[in-house]
C-alpha cells in the first residue's frame, strides 16, 4: 500500500509541475536523496523537478529514499 501511494503521490507532483502555469520554465530532474533545505535553493533556479521514485540498479524497486524526497520538495515550494 505505501508503494502505491508513493506512486500516486510521484505521478500527482509531475502532473502538477507539467501542468502548473509557471512550468515553461526550466527543470530538473532528481535521483537520490534531497533535503529541503537543497530544494529551496533549487526552487530559486528551476520551475519543477522530476523525482525518481523506483530504481533499477542493484536491488530494483521503488527508491527507499522517494517518499522523503517528495514530502522536502513539496515543502520547499515545488
């Protein structure tokens, strides 16, 4: 069930960076973790952010590290 909602919630962020009117700026895309705090400077410079929520190297499957990185961008503004 947390896979499912970490889906839903990565696919609802990208569908609102897409269709948002301020997305015909420039942005990123992110692998890994990010605090907040690196997201606030980000948002300084990009308009959106794409964030990898399933991994294919080593052991596949959704990222450990997705749902936190959702949850400090949403935070920061993007």
């Amino acid at each position: 069930m947390k896979n499912a909602a970490l889906i839903v919630l990565a696919l609802l962020l990208a569908w609102n960076a897409v269709s948002a009117p301020s997305s015909t700026g420039v942005g990123l895309a992110i692998v890994g973790p990010l605090t907040q705090t690196a997201f606030s400077c980000l948002a300084e410079v990009y308009n959106y952010a794409f964030i990898r929520a399933y991994k294919v190297s080593g052991t596949p499957g959704i990222d450990p590290n997705a749902m936190q990185t959702i949850l400090n961008a949403q935070a920061a503004g993007f």
